[in-house]
C-alpha cells in the first residue's frame, strides 16, 4: 500500500490520515476536499497533496471514502472507470446496507464496508487527531467473508489495527441492526425527548445534570441524520417499536407496583458499558 | 435565626451547612445523622455539633430535612411534639406534594416545603461543597402563599438568596409535574434504554460517546427512585403516556417521510437549555 486516497477530509479523513502517519506509513496520501478543507488539512499534516477525484483514484491503492453517506453513495458509482484493477476501496460511512450494495456494483476494485466507532461532538479537520481510532471498534463489512482475505484487505486491516483500532467484521445487516440500538434509537429518544420538553413551561427551569446529559444528542445536526434516517428507515422503525412496547411495560410495572427489576438490568447494562472503555 | 438543624447531613444537608457558613452565618449548625456520618460532617466543617432529632429540634429556628424522601415523611410528623412554637421545617426532597401534605399537619412550626435543583453524581457529605446551590434554581412550595411572609421564612429565604440561590415559588403540584417532565422522564428513558440493550448482543460494541450520555442516568440508586416513584407515581405515568405518544408519532413521520420538524424543536430546546446555565 503505497498511495492512499481519502475522499472527504473531515474529523474521521483527517484522523486517519494523521493515524496512518503516526503509525509509520510511509507512503503518499492524497486528499479530495474542497479547497478550503485541503488546506487545513495540508497545514495539519492529515495528508502529503490535494487532487481532484478523477486525478487521484487512479494513482491509489487504498481509497477511503470519509464523506457524508450522500457523498460516498454518489461516489462509489464512479470509481470503477477511475481506479486501478485490484485497487481496495472502503469507507467510514454509519449504516452500511446500502454503502455496501454500491460497493458490489464495482468491477475493477474491491470494496469492504468499514465503520469506524469513534468521533467527537465537533467535527472538521481541526478535530482530527491521531489517536481517535485507538481502543474504538472498527467494524468491516466485506460482500463475501474471502474478500477480507485478500492482500490489499490483509494489509488495510493491518494498518487498522496499527492505528490502535479494534477490527470487528460483520454483515452490513447486523451492522445496521445494532448501530439502529446502539446510536439511532438513543438519538431519537433525546430529540424526542428534548422536543417534547420545548412546550412545557416548568421543564426548563427544574432542569439539573440529568437532562443535560439526555438533550446532548439532540444538539446533533440534522445534515448527518437526514443520511441516516433515509439509509437504515426500517430498523429504525423496528427499534423504535420495540422501545414504544419496554416503555409501555415499564409504565405497566409503575401503574401497579414498582419497576425495581428494569432499574437493575439498566444499572447493570450502564455498568458493563463502561467497563468496556 | 440563630440555630439551625440539618436532619440528613449527606450532599444536599452538608453543602447547606457549609453554604450557610461560607455566606456569613453566624449561629450554631447542629446535625442529625449516623455517628459516622456526623464524624465527616464535623471534619468537614459542615456542622458545629451533631446531635438526636429530640435534643436538637427543640433548639431550632430553622429544621432542614435534607434526608431521604421517606426519612422525611417519618420525620415530619415527630416535630410538633419537639419544635418551639413557631420555629420553621423546611425540607430538600425531590418530590413536594406527598412531604407538603406531611407539612400542612404540622400545628407548632410552620412548614414550607423545598427542593434544590442542585446536586452532583457522587452523594455523601463527603461530596459537599458550599457553592453547590450557587446560579441554581431552589424551588420552594408554601402550603399558602402567605406562609413565606413570615419573619422565619423571610430569613430563610434570604438566606438561600445568600448562598447564591435562585429560588422560584410554586404549588407541590405545579412542582411534581415539572420534575415528572424535566427528570423523571428522562431517568425513566435512560433506565428503559439501557435495560433494553442489555439483551442485545451487537449493541455494547456498537456503542458511542452517545449511549454513555444515554444511560448516565441508569446508573442512579434505586434506594432513591424508589421513594421518587412512590410519591409521583401518577405524573409519572402521564409523563411516560404522553412520551409514547411522541415517540409513535415520531415513528409514523419516519415511516412516510423525515422527523425533521422534530430534529429542529428537539435541537432548540437542547440549546436554550444550556443558555440557561
């Protein structure tokens, strides 16, 4: 892997070119951002040049698409008549159905789904940092489990795990259905949440810690979630079902008694969640 | 006021003692509470002696019922017998309409009912701090209104003025409402949550910053929540009611469409929020 491209110079381009440097890649990468974006990310040394798509994929051996999912589902289409024969191309994108069957549509390259666990609440080159990836899960999604056995995969992931980053390999189906528990369900619950609070009165003012920590995902910014929400609909609804029938239970438990034994298992899941970290 | 009792000499009762000292009080702070707790609240400088609820309370001008929520309704009613006439109770529990009613039984002092929105993750006098009420809100809920025109509640509330307090006037009713929205829900959501993940095998990898916000709350004793769902059992469940209905709608919108309105109210109610602070 001498050339790689990343493809949307953001907090997630950016903190991994500046890993693959910290980690001693050797090679030359090139990024495809706008002007702007291309030189902050020059000045913070995420990447060695700028280029157009169209004059960098061809020189590639790793394209990485770092984008919004609009972009990386608009790019992938137009790689087969860019890039290299055998040339590997993965992305960072958040649900990964539809990424993934994109990806199938190419010829000329191979394409393994990625999904980086980590982030920060701001975003933009400026964030980007070497160390993002480290101790955070690093989902791939490969079409056939033996693409991943491939040299330009074996050497990806070797890079990954150089980074710091914890490889984890599923189906873009169970990648979807998990991050629609894990991140889509909570983040509707703190806009619904945060909301519903809008119209009351009283709410504002008896406000402590507690609802600060439950409204800070509603902070997030609808450009991400429109791309989420349109690409991973259906298991969100299906969590959002399920999560209307545990709140109705627990409301059951209330009405007649005491809902102690779901204020253990939450304790206990919080718990473990933390210990992982 | 010239003697003041903390019953309860944890978080809440010990950053009271040491606030009023830090503002300038000159008289005696006495505390009720375990041998050992006493011990860290005289180390802490937090109380000038500790003593039983029957040598105390007969010295008092000002009894702060800072305990647990059912610790105070046991106590309450104990008081008419030992107070002086006309000494003021008052008290720091997060439910008001159950302990105001308590309140209204009292002959010998007057009660006016409290509840700082104040408080930190850890508990424990051991946690107190003089400026834990400063720029927060203190909500107080006379049985009358003109219960707070009385020489002992003026005193007090200039008091809370002193130690930085906000302090805001409502009914118990107007009070329990206001916390089933602002902090019962979301712990209820945060518990919910959480004990639904528990059985989701991909959901603890998935996991972000985003569900560590989430399930924050889930962590809560539930030696606490327990009195608090005891006495707001029914703002409570019309609280979880009216969220479920939110959150099918929000589905409905997903289901056809984008819950961008949703987005939008969600993320400024989440800003105004911090604003505030």
């Amino acid at each position: 892997m001498e050339t790689v491209v990343i493809a949307g110079v953001g907090l997630i381009g950016g903190s991994f070119g500046l890993a693959l440097k910290g980690a001693g890649f050797g090679g030359r990468i090139l990024g495809v951002s706008s002007p702007q974006t291309i030189e902050k990310a020059l000045r913070r040394g995420a990447i060695d040049e700028g280029a157009s798509l169209e004059d960098a994929a061809p020189r590639a051996d790793l394209i990485y698409l770092a984008g919004p999912i609009r972009a990386i589902l608009e790019t992938i289409p137009k790689l087969d008549g860019l890039v290299r024969e055998g040339a590997l191309v993965t992305d960072a994108g958040s649900t990964k159905r539809r990424i993934c069957d994109a990806g199938r549509g190419l010829r000329r390259a191979l394409f393994v789904g990625g999904h980086p666990m980590a982030g920060k609440e701001r975003r933009g080159v400026e964030e980007a940092e070497a160390e993002l990836f480290r101790g955070r899960p690093y989902l791939l999604a490969p079409a056939r489990p033996e693409d991943l056995e491939s040299g330009a995969a074996l050497e990806f992931t070797g890079w990954l795990r150089r980074i710091g980053a914890e490889v984890r390999v599923m189906t873009p189906e169970e990648h979807d259905r998990a991050v629609a528990l894990s991140s889509h369900l909570p983040q509707m619950l703190s806009t619904a949440l945060a909301a519903a609070l809008g119209g009351e009165e009283g709410a504002r003012w008896a406000a402590g810690p507690g609802l600060v920590d439950m409204t800070r995902l509603a902070l997030s910014g609808w450009d991400i979630w429109q791309d989420i929400l349109e690409t991973n609909r259906d298991e969100i609804v299906r969590a959002l079902e399920s999560f209307g029938g545990d709140l109705d239970a627990m409301r059951a438990q209330l009405e007649r008694g005491l809902p102690e034994e779901t204020f253990r298992r939450g304790a206990e899941f919080a718990r473990r969640l933390r210990e992982r970290r």
